[in-house]
C-alpha cells in the first residue's frame, strides 16, 4: 500500500465528527476554518483494490437495471422517508445509517409514515454526510453486461472521512468487487454530482474535475493533466470520450447534475433561465459547445430538452436565490422521481417527464427545505445496478414520411448477456388501447446487433412500440423499462412534394391553457430555422415578444410570464420562412 499520509490537512474534530451535523453540499463555514489550521490523514478503503480492474468496463447509466438505490439517513428525514416510499416499490433500499441510534431513528420514522420495510436494508456504517451521490460507488460492469464491480474515487470533501469510506462498506454489503483510485499515480479526485455517462462510453462533467486535480491541489492528487485524467477514467470506468463544460458563475459547487441530465443516449434535459438572467448565458453557452463539437453516439445530433430553472419564493435567481433545478431527479427502474418547489412551475417539469417517459411513474418531492444547501433528489441518492444485467441498447427511430414503395421501419438494437441472446422482439401498435403485434428480432450478423422490421402503416398513423429480449439463461428485459406502458413512437407523415418549402417548425399545444402564471410555448423543429413568437391582442396588436432568433432541431419550450398579463383572450403566433401558425391562449 502507498497511501500513507497523502493530503496536507487534518481531520475536523472529534466532537463535530460525531454529530449528526446537517452539511451542506459545499463546505460549511466550520470545515473552512477548520482547514486553515488541522491536516488530513487518509487511509484507503480496507477491501480496495488500489489498481484499475483488469478487464475492460463499462460505467452504468442511470437509465438502466437497478437492483437497488442507496441512501445515508441523516439530515431531511421527510424527503428520504418519501424517497424510501417510491424507491422501496421498484428496489431494495439500502440506509447507512451513522449509529445504532440513527437506525432505530429510520426505522420507526418509515414505520410511522406507514412505509412497509420488507424491502429496506439498514446498514451501521459511520458516515458525516447525506451525500451519497457525491461519494458513493460508481457501477461498472466487466466486460459491458458481466460481474458488477465498485469504483471509488477520492471524495473532494476531505474534511468528510467517514463518507469516504461508505462505498467499502456498500462493497461488503452487496459482496462486490472495489477497486479506488486513492494511490499515485492514479490518485483521483472527482465527485458524482458532477460526472454523468450514457452507458456506451461517454460522460460529461464540468471542468471542476480539472481544478481539483491540477498542480498544488489540495488532495495529494497527481497532479493530473487533461489527458491523464481520461486515460485514469477510462481504465478504472470505461469512458472514453470526457466531455467537459465551463463551470457557472453562480453555481458554488460546480456540479452538472444541478442544471443538466441525460434522459437517454441521444437526449440532454437542460435547466433554463430567462434570457441573460443568473446562470443562463454560461448553460446556453456550454450546450452549444456540446452540440457544435459531439454527436450521440449514434453519430446524430443530440437532441435538447428544456425545463425550467424556478426562481425562489421572492422571485429572485442565483446567486441571490436558492438554486432550484428540475434536473437533479432519480431515475429508479419504471419510477421517476424529480424535485417540487411551487406548483406553478412543478406542473410543468411533471409535464415534461412525462412527454419524454411515457408510462413511467413520475412522481415529486417537495426540496424547499434542501435545496438551499446545493443539492435536491438526485445528490442524495445512488444507483446500485443490477446484478445480472441484460443490456439493450437502441436509437429510437424517428418520424418517417409516407412511402408506398418502403416495405416497412426497421428496428435494430445491441442486445447483450453475458449467457448470450436467446430471442427478441419488437411489439408495436398504432393503438395503445389494443394489443400490441409482434415481430421477431433476427441477429444482424454484427457484433450484438438484432434487427426487425415494423410492417408500413398508413399515412398518420402514430406507431408505438417497444423491445423485448430473453438471455440463455431465461432472464428477459424490456427496453424502455417500462414496457408495455412505456414505449417508443414515431408519426407516418404524408410525403411532401410540389411545395415551394415543407414546414420547418411546427407549435404544439400551449400549457397551461388558460393561464395565469408562467406560461410555456413547446416548439418542434425538424432542422435549425429562424423564428419568431409573438403574442397579439385579439385586435392584433403586438403585446409581447416572446422569442426571436435561430431555433435548434428538436423540440424547445418558450417561456412567458402571463401573471403579467390582462384576463382576456390572445393569440401566440409561430412565424418562419415557412409560414405561420397561431393559437389561441386565454388569461384568466
């Protein structure tokens, strides 16, 4: 073992350790002074494997199998009492729980809001922090499907010992290999909060991992260079594209997951702010790094979802106000579970999962009690993914235009186990109220390829369909999870011709409709257009602007404020080189 005395501070003392103290995300102000004067004295993981594992593997993304989500109970007992609820339906819950104390505490605490235990673990392990998303184990798995192992990193709150060591004890209770990057030189500092892959290699995170690992950095870490930080995460995790993003001005602790998440492979769920306002211009400015510089790794553009960054109570924005976000959500097997702050703009982050998982079970937690700590659901919460995974991997196909002479739309998807593929199917239907038909999956003579082919549907028709397939080994997955009520869909669209310019944008519905606070205007275009969104009275006069510029491919939400507003009726029209659409919006 090389880790002896490797960073240059000392441990908070004993007392503060031992209290069930409610940190915040960042260092409180007692962990600050306490670092101007005691020095820190680490000690790796006593089952750890100082080494990257000695096969290829790949990280995990959170889409996919859990067989367990992982939490410490200490401060917010209501919020992970509700976490516990949603979670203990899909998962086994395992609580760390800091005493014996602290576990009879949970205990009767879940019992008494009536949540059944039968699926909960309780775990006795020493920690300093609620979280776990920062410092818990990172899931990878032997070559893409086979044994789960544990990575550990260096925790970047190295006045918080006892946090650092729960991925060790996450490691004995679910008797899976560890392996940390605690000893040079591949000793690395990184937290969760701000590192996010798809599960095929990428991963994306803000530049924070840099500042923490450079030369006289504070963690006894390197130092590393850029390139030797992605040669570190691609042994020890399997990533091998680190896509890195400018930190935000007003976001304290720089981690991605408060303004930005993967939804799947192909699609970025972005927090946004009103133009020009709090932390806005840098978001925007990042993603179109993204888009100007990556593809999925399908080789397409990403596509962008938008939702709302809520101001505070007062109507305020960071960096004087809390830093609400939408973005720090739990993904757990067929249940999703995202923050609450005020209906008004809950409604509409509902909405937006659920547009984008159809059906799952999206539920919310109210976090006005956490979040102006710098973190809601996701940071206090970690994947466990399952033991036996059967990975299947697909692009979703998207819209396709009538053709007579197109015999149907092929589906093709990578499918592994690590007992190998007995079967597939594609299910589809253009009627979610009727049984869906079948197809079966042939191999595609590549790789892990399968392949089927949806017969051709009529012009209009809205098509759903999901994907089913059987190991060797008799164990069958879904894909989307939650199939047969979730599904992947594309529309047959009439096949355009003799027309000066086809659509390039199109308005969907306006909600809430009526109105009467914030208000949003979901536009899909199929390639970058300009555009511009105006709202008129119902003589036609220009009321409002609401947006004027290029809009990217894909679907992007408008926001107004229609609080502002007088009761009556207006009009938001849609205009582009192709044309115009309005709709009609009442203001209550």
């Amino acid at each position: 073992m090389k880790s002896k005395i490797l960073l240059v501070f000392l441990l908070l003392s004993t007392t503060l350790l031992a209290q069930q103290v409610e940190l915040p995300r960042g260092y409180s102000q007692e962990e600050l002074a306490a670092l101007k004067w005691q020095t820190f004295v680490s000690t790796p993981p006593t089952m750890a494997i100082e080494a990257p594992p000695p096969y290829p593997v790949r990280h995990m993304a959170e889409w996919e199998e859990l067989q367990a989500l992982a939490i410490t109970w200490r401060a917010y007992p209501d919020i992970l009492t509700q976490i516990v609820r949603h979670a203990a339906e899909e998962v086994r819950v395992v609580i760390f729980c800091n005493t014996e104390t602290v576990k009879n505490n949970a205990q009767l605490a879940l019992t008494t809001a009536g949540v059944n235990l039968s699926n909960v673990d309780f775990v006795v392990e020493p920690n300093n922090s609620v979280w776990i998303r920062d410092y818990g184990p990172n899931c990878v798995y032997e070559n893409d499907v086979e044994s789960l192992n544990f990575i550990d990193w260096v925790y970047n709150r190295i006045t918080r010992p006892e946090d650092d060591a729960v991925p060790n004890a996450a490691a004995l209770h679910f008797g899976v290999p560890i392996y940390s990057t605690t000893a040079n030189p591949d000793r690395l500092v990184n937290t969760g909060g701000n590192f996010m892959s798809d599960g095929l290699g990428s991963a994306f995170a803000s530049k924070l991992i840099l500042e923490e690992n450079e030369p006289g950095n504070a963690f006894g870490a390197g130092p590393h260079t850029e390139s030797a930080i992605d040669q570190i995460m691609q042994n020890y995790m399997g990533i091998d594209r680190y896509i890195k993003m400018e930190t935000l001005p007003f976001d304290a602790i720089h981690h991605i997951d408060m303004h930005m998440r993967l939804l799947d492979e192909e699609t970025l769920l972005v927090g946004e702010y009103p133009a020009g306002i709090s932390d806005g211009p840098q978001i925007e400015a990042n993603l179109q790094y993204v888009l100007d510089n990556f593809m999925t790794p399908f080789g397409t553009p990403y596509k962008v979802v938008r939702v709302v960054q809520p101001p505070d109570f007062n109507g305020t924005f960071p960096p004087m106000g809390d830093y609400r976000t939408y973005t720090n959500s739990v993904f757990v097997n067929k249940t999703i579970i995202i923050p609450a702050y005020e209906q008004e703009y809950d409604t509409i982050a509902m909405r937006v999962y659920r547009e984008n998982f159809p059906g799952y079970k999206v539920v919310n937690i109210n976090c006005n009690d956490m979040i102006g700590a710098s973190g809601a659901l996701h940071c206090i919460t970690k994947e466990i993914g399952a033991a036996n995974p059967l990975l299947i991997v697909h692009q979703r196909l998207a819209d396709e235009l009538e053709n007579d002479l197109v015999p149907g739309y092929t589906v093709d998807a990578d499918i592994q186990h690590k007992t190998g593929i007995e079967s597939a199917t594609v299910f589809y239907t253009i009627d979610t109220t009727q049984a869906y038909s079948a197809v079966p999956m042939q191999p595609s003579g590549t790789g892990n390829g399968w392949t089927a082919m949806i017969p051709h549907q009529p012009n209009g028709s809205k098509v759903f369909y999901y994907i089913s397939a059987t190991a060797n080994d008799t164990k069958t997955q879904v894909r989307p999870l939650a199939a047969p009520a979730g599904y992947y869909e594309f529309t047959v669209s009439q096949l355009v011709s003799n027309t000066n310019e086809p659509t390039s944008a199109a308005m969907k519905p306006i909600f809430p409709n009526p109105a009467s606070s914030l208000t949003a205007v979901p536009v899909k275009a199929t390639n970058v257009c300009e555009a511009e969104i105006e709202l008129t009275d119902i003589y036609g006069r220009s009321v409002l602007n609401i947006f004027a510029g290029k809009l990217t491919a894909g679907e992007t939400r408008h926001y107004f404020d229609a609080a502002q507003l007088s009761s009556g009726i207006y009009f938001v029209t849609l205009r582009t080189p192709a044309g115009f659409a309005t709709q009609k919006l009442v203001v209550k």
